[in-house]
C-alpha cells in the first residue's frame, strides 16, 4: 500500500524533540509521499528546507488567514522566490478564511486570501484552502477568482454535502481528515459518500485533529491508515483501492509527475 499525505505541519513545535524519528518511520507506515504545509513566512520557510532534506516531501508556501494581520506585499514577492526556486513546492497554502477566532478583521483576511489566489495564478501551482466557518464568503470569493482555472483542495473539510457539491462543481478536491473517524463526523461521512471517488484526499492536518482511537493525542501521517479504512467503509471498497485512488487523486491535484 502506498499513502499520500496531503497536508501536514511536521515544522510544529509539538515535533521538536523527536522529528527526525517520527518522519524517518513513516515509510513502514506506507506513507509514500508528504505536503507539508505552510502557515505563516517562518512555516514556509521551514517547509521549503524540508523538502530539500527529505525526497519524499513536497511543500505548500502560503499564509493562513490568522496569521494575515501583518502580512506585506514583501511578503508575496518572497512566497514568489520561493516558489520558483524550488521545484517541490507544489502549491500556494495553506490561505483562505477563518472566522471562528475571528482575527484579524475580516477585511484584512479577504485581502491576503484574494491576493494569494492571485499568486498561485500567476506562479500556475493550485491552492490549499483553510476555510472555518466562513462557507459563504469563501465560495464568493473562490468563485469570482475563477478558482476553476486554478485548482486545488479545501482542505479538512467541515462543512455539509450540499455545500460540497459546490465546492466539486468548482473543479476542486474535498480534504479528509481524522474528523471522519469522529461519532460527531456524520456530516463528513456524508460528504465522503456523495463525493466522486476520483476528488477525495487523505490528510492528517498532523499534529492537529488526531482521528480515533487518538483523538486529543498529538498527531502524525502514521495515523492516515486509520482515515483510510473509513473511506474504504464508506465507499464499500477496500483499504487498498481506498489508499491507490487518493494517491493518484493527489498526484494529479498537486500535478506531480511520476
Ligand atoms: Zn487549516
Ligand atoms: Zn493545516
């Protein structure tokens, strides 16, 4: 079996102390391939060297909407550096909006979303989502940039089916994480269920959102078996097929070759 990880935060803090163990083990946990996912310039920055220390590990560059208050134009001409500098970045992320904590203004992170679109248009990667209690205006948004054109995941994916047939009429792929795993997770069960085969992902958001038996545990891509299994669950298939269609789902999203 091969996976695909399609997001991750392995520069995070809660990795400090074992690092290097945890990623070097995650081939005997069939992880073939990670994304890890910028949130701010620091985390792009540490994205960027991870994906020069390791072969199996691309990155997304990008600055989530929290972290947008003081975000500069300098910024995006770095984002911009970075990204043709290295071919294993492979996508703009992850960006978007979240209103649950509300900060900073809901202006400010309209701007940096729409512009960031805009750089991930104009450097032809596809974009990585974050979108928290804010359906609406992202889809207004993701709409009126012609989001089609570019491509990409809303990722961790927590809103309803109906919404999400939106979200797939748009071109992009639904991200599944550890929630589904959740006695709670009945409404993404139901987006998995209705959502084509062919645009479902796998991602851990690790070391968030650890799926069950773990919940409230720090999380890694070790655990995207167990995500897995729910799909194959769902799907009526096996884990097997359930692992193979979202590995080539994410080879093709993220437009990897080989
Ligand atoms: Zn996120
Ligand atoms: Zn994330």
């Amino acid at each position: 079996m091969k996976i695909f990880e399609t997001h991750a935060h392995y520069d995070d803090d809660a990795f400090d102390a074992d690092r290097e163990s945890i990623i070097e083990r995650l081939s005997a946990f069939d992880v073939a391939k990670v994304v890890n996912i910028g949130s701010n310039m620091e985390t792009s920055r540490t994205t960027d060297a991870l994906t020069k220390k390791y072969d199996f590990f691309y990155g997304a560059v990008g600055v989530h909407p929290s972290d947008s208050g003081d975000m500069t134009e300098q910024n995006i001409e770095e984002l911009q550096r970075l990204i043709s500098s290295n071919d294993k970045i492979v996508a703009v992320g992850e960006i978007g909006l979240d209103y649950h904590y509300d900060e900073p203004d809901r202006e400010i992170q309209k701007k940096w979303f729409v512009r960031q679109l805009c750089l991930a248009r104009d450097t032809g990667l596809p974009v990585v989502i974050h979108s928290r209690d804010a359906a609406e205006d992202t889809i207004k948004i993701l709409e009126e940039n012609n989001i089609s054109e570019i491509g990409g995941v809303m990722h961790c994916y927590s809103y309803s089916k109906e919404l999400s047939e939106r979200v797939l009429k748009m071109g992009l792929y639904i991200g599944v994480g550890g929630v589904v795993t959740f006695k709670n997770g009945r409404k993404l069960v139901e987006t998995v269920l209705n959502a084509p085969l062919d645009r479902i992902v796998v991602e851990t958001d690790s070391p968030y959102l650890a799926p069950e038996p773990h919940r409230g545990r720090r999380n890694s891509s070790a655990n995207l078996k167990l995500i897995i299994n729910k799909i194959a669950e769902i799907k009526g298939i096996s884990p097997e097929e359930a692992a193979a269609a979202t590995y080539e789902n994410a080879m093709r999203m993220y437009r990897i070759r080989g």
